[in-house]
C-alpha cells in the first residue's frame, strides 16, 4: 500500500488536522520540479513547510501527552474519593459507628444523590443504593481508562506514521532535486524537536496503575513481588520472543489489560532510569562458558555482574546461571548474592572473601545460619571459577525493562526488555576498554551510547518479551496469555540469549559457532495485523452517571461518554408508517429553498440517492442507536480534512451517520465520512455558502487525489512488495520451515541438540546388536570349516566368505560406533541416526556367500 493511502487509512480521524499533510507536500515537490528546474527559492519554500509541519506535530503531540498524564491523574484522584466514600459507608454501617454524630456527613455527593429519591427508604435500601451508585461509577471509570488506553495507542500510532512521512518526503525530494535534505533536516530540525523520540514508559506505568485500581475497584493486589507461593506442585515453563519496534506499545498496552506493571517501589514518582539493567557478563580468551551456554552442555555456567538503575549504585549482585539437562531431574537455576560495588575488584583478584559480611546478616537477625551458608558456598564457587579459569570482563548488555505481575502471585510474570544493547568490555584487540577495573566506566546508562564505535556495540532492533509461567500439573496457561503469543505482534525465539548474541556479533573472529537465531536477523519479522489483540474504544454504557472531575477529559478524548448523550426527540409513530423514508425524501422546490445552482442541487441530489440504494439506509436505521457513535473514519474536522484515498468516487462510508432528530443541538449535513455542523439558528444564507464552498472543495480534492495516485514511486513500490512478500509469508497460522538459512562464510549454526546418557548407552547397543550378528556368521564359517573334508574346495571357500562377511560386519560396527561416540562428545546431530549404506553392504556380503556357496555345490553334483 502506498504511504500516502496508508496514513490516511490508520489515522486516527479526530486527530487528522495535525498529521503530517504527506500528500500536500508530495504533490508540492511534483509541481515544483515539473514546472521547472528545482531552485534555491524552492528549496527555501519546501524546507519551510516542512518545518511548520513539524512544529505542529511536536506541538500537538506535547499537548496531548500533557493532556493524558492529566486524565490519569484526575481518574486516579475520582478511584480514591471512591474509595474513601466506600470506606466510609462501610463505618457508617456498623453499629459502633453511630457514636459520631459526624459520620452521616461523609458520604460524597454522588452516593447522596443516588438515595436522596424518597426520603422514608430505609437504611438497608439506602446503602444497596449507594453500592449500585458506586458500582455505576466505576463502570464509567472503566470506560474512561479504556479510552485511555486507545488514546495512547493512537498516539503512538501518530508518532510512527508521522516520522515515517517525514522520512519519505525526504527521501523523495532528495531523489526528485539531487538535493541532499534529509541529513540537513535530521540533525537540524528534527533533532531539535524529536517527537519520535518520546518514551511511553512513564505513562504506561500511570496507566497501569491506574487500570489496576479501577479492575480491582481500588484495592490493588499487596504483596511480595518474588513470591510464589509453594511452587512444588508447579510446571515452569519459560519461552522467549522478538517484538518488532512498531508493535511495542501496542503489546504493552494488551498486556497491562491483564496484568499491572511490576513497581517495586510505588509510593516513587517513575523514572526512566528505574526500568534500566545493566550486566557484565565473564568469560577466557578461549569463550568456554558462550559455547557451553551455546551447546547447553551438563553444568554449563554463566557468570554476570547485574546492577539496576544508573551507575552510581552502590549494591552489585553477582549471579550464576547454571544448565542442567533434563535427564538430570534438575532444574536450570539462577542463584545471586549482593556485594558492595567498591569490593568488586578485590572480590574478583581472590583478595576479599564474603565470608564475614555474610555472617553479620546472621547477627543482625536478617538471614538464618542455612541462608548464610548457602550464600557463603556460592560466593566461594564463583570466585574460584572466575580465577582458576581466568575469567573476565567481555561484555555488557544494557536495556530497559518492563515487568508485568500481580505482586505476591507468580505465575503469570511477563517482561518486555527495549533499547538492547551489547558492548564490548574486553581488553583482547589491544584497545583498553575496562583495563584492570570489572567495567568500563566512560558509559553510562544512555543509550544508544553514542560516544562509542560501531565495533563496540550492537544495538539489537527487537524487543525481547519473556513469558514465565508457573502452572499446575494438567492446567491449561491463561487463554488471553495463548492468544498474546500466538498473535502477530510476536515471533517466538525459544532459548533466545543477550549473552551468546552479544558474543556471536561484537566476537566474529573469536567465535566459528553461531547460534541459529543469528541467521534471522536479516529477515523482516513484523507481520501483518490479524485483529486478534485490537485496542478498541469503548461503547457507550446504559448509565449516565458519572464524575463531574472526568467529564473534560472525555470530552476531550473524542469519545462520546453516557453524560454527553442527550436523549433524542421521537416523534410518535402508528403502526404501518414509515417515518424514515419521509424524513429522507427530498424536499420540493428544494433548488428555490436552497438557493444553489440547479447543477450543485443536481449533484447533490444524485449523490444522496446514490447512497440510499447503495447502503440500504431505509433497511438499516432502525438498528441504528439514537445518537451516531464516532469513529476512526466517520467525521472530520475543519477544512483542511479530505477524504479516504481508498474511496472511489461516488463510494459511502458504510458508517456514515443521517440526519435524525428534529430537536437536536446541531443539524449535521454528512457527505463521504465528513460533518458539516451548521447552528440551526443560522441564517439560511450561512448554510448555503458552506455547502457551496463544501462541495467545491470535494471537486478540488477529488483532483488533487487523482494527481497524487497517478505519482509511482520506486521506493514505494519496493516497500509494497517487501509487505506483501511479509503479508505472504504470516497468512497462515503455521510455521513454515525455513531450510535455506546458511551460516555466515566460516562459521557453524549450532542447532539445539539434547544428548541424554540413554543416547550413549543406545550407540552402544546398536553396536553388541551388531557383533551378534557377526558371531552368528562366524559361527557358520567355523562350523563349515571344521566339518568339511580336507579336500573339500567348495566348503572351504564358502567357510572363508562367511568369514570375511563376519569380519566386515565387526569392523564396520566399530567404526560406526567410534564415530557416533565423537558425534555424541560433540553434540552434533548430522548423520547420527540414520545409516544409510552399512546394512545394505553387509546384507549384500552375506548374499554373496550363500549363493556362492549355492552355487558352487550344484556345480560340483551336475559335474
């Protein structure tokens, strides 16, 4: 699709005054190089519209931003007073409440208001009342936060359709004029304003926790983030994949509908750097611990320094992360123990033991003599690995971490890792990097890390998303957590490490084993929009209540709330008549009350008749609610708003909402997806200016699309082709294997292999399987050999066949398992389990020896 149909196709309608006007700028760039040779003055003019676009993008999207973190607030302030009004029914209530005289005073307005109908109700009914009030005012909470949420996904939707504008109509002037813009206009302009750059991170976690407080009716789960419960009786299942960038708030947003972000410190205002981890990872010069970890070797251990936030922290945690194979009947563990971040140095040179700090906890009552142990042994583990295989410093990932779960409860724990990025710390090219300290320390936490060459670092282009879960026996997983993975905002990459990643590409000369992920970096993974994980505003709710703090930002969101709905006149209708087609039917003499020309009024009339036919609009008002809902594509605002590129001509939104009512606010005159509001007050004059000037503006644009569309451009056309072949490629919820991968030039794909002791104990199997077979033949040569008569010519030859048939299939077995043994030592699947030629060729042996043998004594009677 091409661009320009595309951001008309997803913006968002409300908000389309303040997209960038792509197709004013393209068709601009068209007339101008076109009528004549491109010149300073033009350069000078284009630059200028496009800076004024982008000041109204920058400007609109701070607005709204600052617009939202208000409407969080104010529906957070609406939860507490619900709260403290819940609270204080509930006291009221109970019969010690009744010493305070006071207390009959407390109750908000709304909850007064809900039973202030009849004055004799007694108390039960007033306090079921109160509750139904209350409830109802969450329900329209609940509405508030869902718009919300779809005004943030727009938003960010506005910011990738925007920047990608701005990108192509600098990438197609710098084709058109030879004139190189965009890198002028990158670094003078849109680094000055970048609105692309914004992080949804703080408002999400606003948003979350608002969601959560109206879910749970403002008693937010409480508890022990790490805790779980007994998990013996649980099956942890863990599974990694890839977010494409344009998904990320959208998978964000999906998420917090279910499960709050993860804050461990929620009384803190949130920072950008709270979300920030940072890990140096150990190693030797020879990689032992990436190609255990990338072999998933028994026992294969990685060995990591972990801080989170900035880099002036003060606590380090020092963690081991060891496989263990299934056969085992041992789970892979992670174990860590904290460590002051100026005793690191001395830790690691085998200077300074834990020992003592460990045993102060056990003083100071925080840890028990059994905790303290186990931390100690760890402690001393670590640190005689890291100095008896001389392990150091070679890498560091840094990213920013959003966490998803219920404090307390873990089985359901989520966590999305943005802005990857692997460094090098190794001192192995002769370049000092971390020297003799455990880290570098000329970066910090800012990414993308700038100051550092391209040789340093890798800035990886997904988000990584985990799923932990923790199940019963025989228990399905959530099924909103089966539909998140399996919908096409993620693609599964199972035992996906930042580690061995990190190794594979900032290592390439010291690495021939690469992980099979690798070879997919260079395939595009986002997939078009199945419409399983959809962001929707809400419908209007029966209730009409509400608080009055929330009714601006509704207003303000677009959405029309149960208090901006006015019940419509009907008029009283017998049975047998049709209101509708009598209210639709042209009016007479309708050029003489209008005042237009016959060929407008002509026009106008063939296109309202055309619409009824087409749409059925007879048919279908009466299912239609009284009051037109807004949506994506069905109103516009001011003159500047054109229609859909995607309509042909003469072509109606099928939800383009007619005039009813006839006691409305405002008469609305709708045509092609576009409200004309005209006060009903008004002159007849200032409706007939409008429509005319409506009606040429349709003819103006009508035209202009027509020029737009005719402009093919080579980059588009590229794009196009790139989605389909990616639209092809996710049609089908299958899998498709994919077998033309190849490792890049001199390096290996390591594929996943399990080898268990049985896969041993099976080779050696096969092979006693084998030399039973050859006994069986040697023990028919010997027998032919010792019972044959000396002179017997044809006994001995066949004795000596089936001997050689018995020591063929002897060596052959030896060699087979030889080299199934160093295949299994190697953990390499190819050719291990399938012998193609060998039974063949001894089958072959063995018929050979019986026919000769056959053959030979018939031979000898027929003679």
């Amino acid at each position: 699709m091409k661009f320009g149909r595309k951001i008309s196709n997803d913006l968002y309608n409300e908000w389309r005054p303040f997209y960038i006007n792509y197709n004013l700028l393209k068709r601009e760039l068209k007339e101008r190089t076109t009528a004549h040779a491109w010149s300073d003055d033009d350069e000078r003019d284009f630059t200028a519209m496009l800076e004024k676009e982008l000041d109204k993008i920058h400007d609109f999207q701070k607005s709204k931003t600052s617009e939202l973190s208000k409407r969080i607030k104010d529906a957070e302030r609406a939860v507490k007073r619900l709260v403290a009004s819940e609270h204080s029914e509930n006291h009221h209530s109970e019969p010690s409440s009744s010493s305070d005289p006071e207390g009959r005073q407390r109750e908000p307005s709304a909850i007064q208001d809900a039973g202030s109908d009849d004055d004799d109700t007694d108390d039960e009914d007033s306090t079921a009342m109160s509750v139904d009030a209350m409830e109802d005012q969450f329900l329209v909470l609940e509405e508030e936060v869902a718009t919300l949420v779809a005004d943030v996904h727009d938003l960010a939707l506005y910011t990738k359709l925007n920047i990608t504008g701005f990108m192509k109509i600098l990438k197609k002037h710098d084709k058109q004029t030879n004139r190189p813009l965009k890198p002028t206009f990158i670094q003078e302009y849109l680094e000055r304003r970048p609105f692309y750059k914004y992080n949804w991170d703080g408002l999400i976690v606003k948003l979350s926790k608002l969601y959560d407080l109206v879910r749970t009716r403002g008693h937010p789960v409480q508890g022990d983030s790490s805790a779980g419960g007994n998990q013996s009786a649980f099956v942890r299942q863990t599974t990694k994949y890839w977010v494409h960038p344009d998904n990320l708030v959208h998978l964000k947003l999906a998420i917090l509908r279910h499960l709050p972000v993860l804050v461990f410190n929620p009384d803190k205002e949130f920072e950008q750097k709270d979300a920030a981890i940072t890990s140096v990872y150990f190693d030797n010069e020879d990689l032992e611990l990436y190609l255990g970890r990338l072999e998933k070797t028994e026992g294969a251990e990685a060995v990591r320094l972990r801080w989170y936030g900035d880099t002036n922290v003060k606590t380090i945690f020092v963690e081991r992360k060891t496989h263990r194979e299934d056969w085992t009947g041992e789970k892979s563990v992670k174990a860590r123990f904290p460590i002051k971040e100026h005793l690191v140095n001395a830790y690691l040179r085998g200077e300074y033991t834990m020992d003592e700090e460990f045993q102060e906890l056990v003083k100071k009552g925080k840890k028990t003599q059994q905790e303290v142990d186990s931390m100690i042994q760890l402690a001393n583990e670590v640190q005689y690995a890291i100095l008896t295989k001389k392990l150091q410093p070679v890498m560091r990932t840094f990213y920013n971490r959003t966490a998803f779960q219920l404090p307390g409860d873990a089985r359901v724990r989520i966590s999305l890792d943005t802005e990857l990025t692997m460094i090098r710390e190794d001192n192995w090219d002769g370049r000092i990097r971390s020297g003799t300290n455990w880290r570098r320390t000329d970066i910090g936490i800012d990414h993308p890390f700038d100051q550092l060459p391209p040789e340093d670092k890798e800035l990886f282009k997904y988000g990584v998303l985990e799923v932990k879960l923790q199940t019963q026996y025989g228990q399905e997983p959530p099924a909103w957590v089966t539909d998140l993975v399996s919908s096409h905002l993620v693609e599964a990459v199972p035992k996906f490490s930042k580690f061995i990643h990190g190794c594979a590409t900032l290592l390439p000369h010291r690495v021939d084993l690469v992980p099979f992920w690798l070879p997919q970096m260079d395939t595009d993974i986002l997939k078009p929009d199945t419409g399983a994980l959809t962001i929707e505003r809400p419908m209007q709710s029966s209730s009409s209540k509400g608080t009055s703090e929330l009714s601006a930002g509704r207003k303000s969101s677009g959405v029309m709330t149960p208090e901006d709905m006015h019940p419509m006149y009907t008029e009283p209708v017998s049975e047998g008549e049709e209101d509708e087609a009598m209210d639709l039917a042209p009016a007479r003499d309708e050029h003489k009350r209008t005042g237009l020309s016959s060929q407008d009024v002509a026009a106008a009339i063939a296109f309202r008749e055309k619409s009824l036919k087409q749409q059925g609009v007879s048919a279908k008002r009466k299912s239609l609610p009284p009051v037109a809902v807004r949506d994506h594509a069905a109103e516009g605002n001011g003159p500047d708003d054109h229609a859909d590129e995607g309509d042909d001509e003469g072509e109606v939104d099928e939800r383009t909402p007619f005039l009813r009512g006839r006691k409305a606010s405002k008469t609305k005159l709708v045509e092609r997806g576009r409200t004309l509001s005209i006060d009903p007050l008004a002159p007849s004059s200032a409706f007939d200016e409008t429509l005319r000037d409506r009606l040429r503006e349709e003819q103006r644009q009508k035209s202009a699309e027509q020029a737009v569309e005719e402009e093919e451009e080579e980059d588009e056309e590229r794009d196009a082709a790139l989605s389909t072949s990616g639209a092809a490629r996710s049609q089908s919820d299958e899998r498709v294997l994919e077998r033309r991968w190849v490792a890049p030039p001199g390096k290996r794909i390591a594929v996943p292999v399990r080898i268990e002791p049985k896969v041993y104990f099976a080779a050696e199997r096969t092979f006693l399987k084998w030399l039973h077979f050859a006994i069986y033949i040697g023990t028919i040569a010997t027998t032919l050999l010792n019972f044959v008569p000396p002179g017997d010519k044809v006994g001995l030859i066949s004795a000596g066949l089936f001997t050689l048939a018995a020591l063929v299939a002897i060596a052959y077995s030896a060699v087979i398992f030889v080299y199934r043994a160093l295949k299994l030592r190697w953990r390499r699947a190819e050719g291990l389990y399938y012998d193609k030629y060998g039974p063949t060729i001894l089958s072959m042996f063995l018929i050979g020896a019986l026919g000769a043998n056959i053959v030979l004594r018939l031979r000898e009677m027929t003679e």
